[in-house]
C-alpha cells in the first residue's frame, strides 16, 4: 500500500493532545495505560459501507455512490469463472454429503464417476489425492475406493449446490465445483455465484437496496482484481476478510442475490482494467487516500458510524509487544496526515520505555493491538 497522503500536524500539538499524562514509576508500580479516542471501523479506503447506506437513504443511486467514492474509474463488464481457497477446510481431501447428480470428475481429460449411482447408499463421498492422481471413495462400513482419475479431481451436482464437510461436524454448501488441488480444498465458481456468497456477508442484506448495489458492484470489481493475480497457481482468491468473506451458498439471502442480479457483470474499471475497490466498514467520516489514485482522501459527511469508540491499552501489553523499549512509560503521536479530526490518522506513534523508544506507523499501532481504526487520538 502507498503512504497515507496528507499534511503533519505539529509535533508540539500532537504531545499535548495525546501524551498519556503519566507521572514517573517505580520498578514496582503498574505500567501506565494508554487511553484511545477514535472514529470509523477498518482502514477507511476506498468505499464506506455506513457511508453508501446514508447517501441511499438519501436518495442516492448506487452508480452514483461507487462513483463517489472511485472518482475517475469507468464502468465496464466482468463474467467468467473465480477460485475460492477454502481457508476453513484444513484436510488434505475433500470430504462431501452425498445428493442426487452427484459427480467426481478429473479436472483434466474429462474421466468421470457418478459417484450417487455407483453407492447410493453411501454416507459421504471424498477426494482423496494421491501420487499421480485422486482416490474417489464412498463411505459405507469404512472408505472404499470407487476409482482414481488422473490429476486433480472435483465434484458437481448437475448445478446444485454441493455440501462440503468443513470439519466432521460443520457442513457449509457451495455453488459449482469443489476440487482437491494443491492439498487445499477449492471452489471453483462463476462470479455471479461467489458474490451471492460475498455480498450477505460484507453488509446486511436487508440495508437499502441501493446500497445493497453498490456493495455488490465493489465486491464483484474487487474480485474481478484479485483474480487477475491469483494467490497461488491452484486458486486465485481466499474466503476470509484478507480477500473477502465469502460463505458459499449457505450464507446467500433473496435480498443481496436481488441486489447481484440488478448490478449483474457491473464492474469498475481504471486503464481498461478492473479497478482495486477496496472497501471498509466505516471511515470516521474522511477516507484516506490508498496505491491508486481513484482511492483518495476526502471528508465524507454520509458515514456517521463508530463515531467516539474508546479504548484502553495496558502498558504492560506494550512492553510484551516491544520488549526492546524496556517497561513502557508513554505514547505520542508525532505526526498525522492532515484530514479530519485531531489533526488527521496518525502516521507515526512514537512508543517511549525505560530502555529506548521506537517509532510504528499508526495503521501498525492500530494492528499490533486490535484498535477498530487508524483514525484516533491518545488521551
């Protein structure tokens, strides 16, 4: 990510404002605490989802909300097919509950097994990949081997959502394909398909259908991105809050699928390409400015949310996370980008002990000890 844009508040300013006010301690005294006054919730790049349902419920379409918040992206179309890692699915095979239709394929060369027919009886079916190929197994009195496809292998249900075994107790349905491939469990779905997993996910479905929209749009762009530089050669994108959380077909909602199917291939461009639309919950009201030059900082009078959050840091947690500084005895924001309130985000806090003291950015402060935002001040 580049640096945050913006003007340095005084560092004189930054002291008197958010110095902890901590008197001189003793070996034996408690560390003291740093308290935090903040706004917003996730980094504040690109769009606001608070923001995006505010200027809906005041009238605002979703071309227009997108538009606003990637200035000088154009519109253009994306379809086709995405990868999905199934982070939650730790095994090497890929363990499923038995339908109607039910097929494992090999990904290459087009042998196949109709698994329902061949065990109808059968309690679960898996790929289980082996050298030089994929074990295709029912479980009916102990795994029994059905055949092994060449290469890589996966599962369809004549177009019915499959139902995977996460864990031997936790079962969640996805859409399209799910393949064993790279000792990962991957979903291989159209895009249309995964963002009726992401959308429900991000913002509550039932939020004002334009704002609905616009999500669907960020959510679809984003993907559309990310694909285009696959995280490994086996999947293009995860399914946690590192891509986006995506929940297969069990986390689909008539509302968000509504929401998909009005904004249908709807994506944001930059150069003929898909535009990196980064979104977060809430930026403070004023966003900050992200690599790319449609993700900009501005005031943003729509996104009212999580307005005044405090919280309370130990010093003694300080210490743990910088050992080097010795026990810590104070925190001071030496300088802000410029936009907003207190002076801006910090961009750097430096953190003071009896040994030395160290400087980190402010979006590491806000990392290392799990504040909602960078967009704070210390009290």
């Amino acid at each position: 990510m580049a640096a945050l844009a913006g003007v340095a508040a005084p560092a004189a300013a930054d002291a008197v404002d958010d110095s902890p006010r901590a008197p001189a301690v003793r070996a034996e005294r408690a560390a003291p605490a740093i308290s935090v006054l903040g706004n917003g919730y996730g980094h504040g790049r690109g769009l606001s989802q608070h923001g995006a349902q505010s200027r809906a419920l005041d009238g605002q379409g979703h071309r227009a909300i997108v538009e606003h918040y990637y200035p000088g992206t154009t519109w253009g179309s994306a379809r086709g097919k995405v990868l999905v890692q199934i982070s939650a699915d730790t095994t090497r095979d890929v363990v499923v509950a038995p339908r109607r239709g039910l097929v494992a394929s090999a990904v290459r060369g087009g042998e196949r097994v109709a698994v329902a027919k061949v065990r109808p009886r059968a309690t679960r079916f898996r790929l289980l990949p082996v050298q030089g190929g994929t074990r295709v197994q029912a479980l009916q009195g102990g795994w029994r081997t059905l055949r092994t496809l060449p290469g890589a292998a996966e599962f369809r249900a004549q177009g019915q959502p499959v139902t995977l075994f996460v864990t031997p107790r936790t079962r969640v349905s996805y859409r399209g394909a799910l393949r064993a491939a790279g000792g990962d469990t991957v979903n291989v779905v159209s895009l249309e398909d995964y963002l009726r997993g992401v959308v429900p996910q991000e913002v509550p479905a039932l939020w004002h259908p334009e704002a609905v929209r616009a999500q669907s749009v960020a959510a679809r762009t984003y993907a559309a991105f990310e694909r285009a530089q696959p995280l490994a050669a086996h999947y293009q994108i995860c399914d946690t809050s590192q891509c986006q959380v995506y929940g297969g077909a069990s986390a689909e909602h008539p509302a968000s699928d509504a929401a998909i199917a009005a904004t249908a291939g709807q994506v944001l461009l930059s150069g003929g390409r898909p535009a990196f639309t980064q979104f977060s919950a809430s930026n403070g009201g004023w966003s900050v400015a992200g690599s790319q030059p449609y993700l900009r900082a501005a005031a943003d009078p729509f996104d009212t949310a999580y307005r005044g959050w405090t919280a309370s840091i130990d010093g003694a947690a300080v210490s743990r996370a910088y050992p080097a500084i010795g026990a810590f005895t104070g925190a001071t924001v030496t300088r802000r980008d410029g936009n907003g309130r207190w002076g801006g985000r910090p961009l750097a806090v430096r953190l003071t002990g009896t040994q030395t003291s160290t400087t980190v950015s402010g979006e590491t402060f806000r990392s290392v000890f799990g504040l909602r935002s960078s967009y704070f001040t210390l009290r």
